[in-house]
C-alpha cells in the first residue's frame, strides 16, 4: 500500500456505465518516510467514502481491480483513510 493526499476530485461529461455514481479523486502520491511528494499526481477511484485534504492510503494495478468488482479495471483505488502512522522504530533502544 502507498499514502496519499487527495489534492482534488476529476469531473467528467461522459463516462464508462458502471463509473456512474463512483468518486474519482485526484491524488498526489506521498514517501512514507517525511510525507514528502512521491512522482506526479494520479486519479484513482475511491472506495473509502472520503474527503478533501485527508491522508489516505491506496492500491494500484492488480489490486485497485479487485477493489471494485462490478468497474472495468481501474489503475488505482483509495482503500483508506490514515489516521495517523509511524515510521521510526517504536520499540526503542534496547
């Protein structure tokens, strides 16, 4: 899984049938380590129910497919949102 933060929401006239009704967001991928851009922005559909600025995390290829059995494959999907995350070593010096 990576993290993201969603930047926007992507509109469109016309559409594939069963994209009706589905958000498509316009993320930008994130380094887990420092929450630092990772590469360009992306669209990806979400299946998480959520809103603008959050942190969430996402899947891409085969597994953004499977989120969404009854879409056409779709190349990413928002799994999540992230409440919070750690990078470092939690368990201290030993």
């Amino acid at each position: 899984m990576k993290c993201a933060r969603i930047i926007g929401r992507v509109f469109s006239t016309r559409q594939y049938k069963t994209l009706e009704g589905k958000r498509l967001l316009l993320i930008q991928p994130l380094r887990w380590e420092d929450g630092r851009p990772s590469g360009d922005p992306i669209v990806a559909a979400d299946a998480a129910g959520t809103g603008s600025s959050e942190f969430v995390y996402w899947v891409a290829s085969r597994e953004a497919a499977v989120a969404f059995p009854d879409l056409p494959p779709v190349d990413a999907a928002i799994l999540g949102i992230i409440e919070g995350h750690q990078v470092k070593d939690f368990r201290g010096a030993a």
